[in-house]
C-alpha cells in the first residue's frame, strides 16, 4: 500500500493483542467470546496469556478476534466490501467514523447468529451443487477428484503400481512405503 495511507483513526492502531484480549474478556467473559467466535483458546483452560500466545501464532483466528474488537466492542459500523477484505488491522476507518459503546452481547443472539451463518452456509453449498453439474454430488459433478481418481481403475486400485497379494487380491497396504515418499 502506499505510504500516505493514515490508519490512525482505525481503532487497532496502537493497540496491542494482550490489550484488546483485556477490553474485550473484561467486558464479555470467556463463554460469551466463545460462543461468537468459537475459537477453542477462549473455552479449554482460557487465560489473557495462553488466549494471546493462540493468537500470535494463528493469524485467522487473530484477524477473527480483531474483527470482534472492532465491529461489536468498538461498535463501528461495517466496513465497505473492499474494506472487508483486507485484514482488519490494514483497513482503513473513514474520519466520520469513531468508535461507540460496546454492543450488549448474549447468548441467544450468538446462537441466533450461527444458525443464521449455518443457514447461508448451505444456502451457498447448494447453489454451488446446482451449477456444478444438475444437482449431482460433487464427485459425478467435477469428475471426482483429479488427485485421488488419476492413475486409477474403475474399482479404485492403482494401475501404476499393481498392488496384489499372491492370490490376486488387491492388498491396499502393499506399497505403503512408496506413499510416504
């Protein structure tokens, strides 16, 4: 990006993850966190610490909490399309925008919110069934999966490398080592 691009009024800039791991537990809890996000750091043995060395390391997870930071405990309105895309600490806020009071979060809301996320989730897997070959499975659809159907007969085995017992059979375990490699 360019180097004139003022992300200060984007309300990540200057915040460090141990500091917004503190705003958002302080004002939430734990179980509230976990039951949006669902990331297992903030429900297994959750701590600021351990929660934040997850984060550190797992930038989906990281970008998924600093999302939840800015949108639900800072309040801001949804960012553009193109702004969404772009990972929330490079996005840039618009100078009207400031942040708001924390949302009032409960449980029933973030169960509502998965079924509808759940909901739109098929919805999508559907559709993309449908035009991917009249409804059939994705498998007959696309032609199966070129990694696992290349090199293969009609009954699954290896042409290549014909793997038989000594009475025919086909021993799917014969060339084990040759997989590995």
């Amino acid at each position: 990006m360019s180097d004139n691009v003022n992300y200060t009024n984007n309300p990540l800039h200057g915040v460090g993850l141990k500091t917004l791991l503190t705003e958002i537990v302080d004002q939430y809890g734990f179980q509230l966190i976990n039951a949006y996000l669902n990331i297992n750091c903030f429900k297994t043995n959750p701590s600021i610490e351990s929660c934040e060395k997850f984060l550190k390391k797992t930038e989906w997870a990281r970008q998924k909490v600093e999302a939840f930071y800015l949108y639900e405990f800072k309040n801001l309105p949804r960012a553009s399309d193109e702004q969404f895309a772009l990972p929330p600490r490079e996005r840039i806020v618009p100078e009207g925008q400031t942040p708001r009071e924390p949302k009032a979060l409960s449980f029933e809301d973030a169960q509502r919110m998965h079924e509808r996320r759940a909901k739109r989730a098929e919805e999508r897997r559907m559709e993309r069934g449908s035009r991917a070959g009249g409804g059939r499975g994705r498998a007959q659809g696309r032609g199966g999966n070129a990694r696992h159907s290349r090199g293969r007969d009609t009954e699954g085995r290896s042409s290549a490398n014909e793997s038989t017992t000594a009475d025919g059979k086909y021993d799917p375990w014969a060339n084990w080592k040759n997989k590995q490699k």
